[in-house]
C-alpha cells in the first residue's frame, strides 16, 4: 500500500527538482522523519539555533527505511559518520 504513496512522493521532489528553481527549506522545530527528507531535496536548508530545532531519521530505529530518499541525501550533506550520528 506504501508504494505507490512513495513513488508518488519520490516523482514530486524529482520533478520539483528538473525544474531547476532553487529550492529553501526553512526548519524551526522538529525537522525528523518526512521534514527532514523534505528539506534534503531542498537546495538550501536554514535552521534556526532554537531549542526546538532537532533534524534527525528516527523511524531507522523502529527498523524502518526512510521511504522519500533520506537513506542517500542524508550522507551526501553531512557525510557517513555525520548521518549515522542523526539516525541511530
């Protein structure tokens, strides 16, 4: 049931990006699961130094794989280490 939602999702943000617009993702709050996959698609992200503000791939330790690509931009940005350290 989950794939066709994936898919769809996965084809939003390729085609969002083929237009060749820049995209920002402006985080304050909680930018976990979903948000932060968002913002990953995004060419820029501004967070702000607010408490609040937590970026992380939590649904990893439920022993679920990010669905809308967080599993490869994720370590692209910040690196292997970077990435294991927001989802474990």
């Amino acid at each position: 049931e989950l794939v066709p939602v994936i898919e769809e999702a996965l084809n939003f943000f390729l085609h969002m990006k083929a237009k060749e617009v820049p995209m920002v993702a402006a985080i304050h709050g909680p930018a976990l699961g979903g948000g932060l996959e968002w913002a990953l698609w995004c060419d820029y992200r501004i967070c702000t130094d607010s408490k609040a503000t937590k970026l992380g791939l939590p649904e990893v330790k439920l022993g679920l794989l990010p669905g809308f690509g967080g599993t490869q931009n994720l370590p692209a940005l910040v690196g292997i280490q970077g990435a294991m350290d927001m989802m474990l």
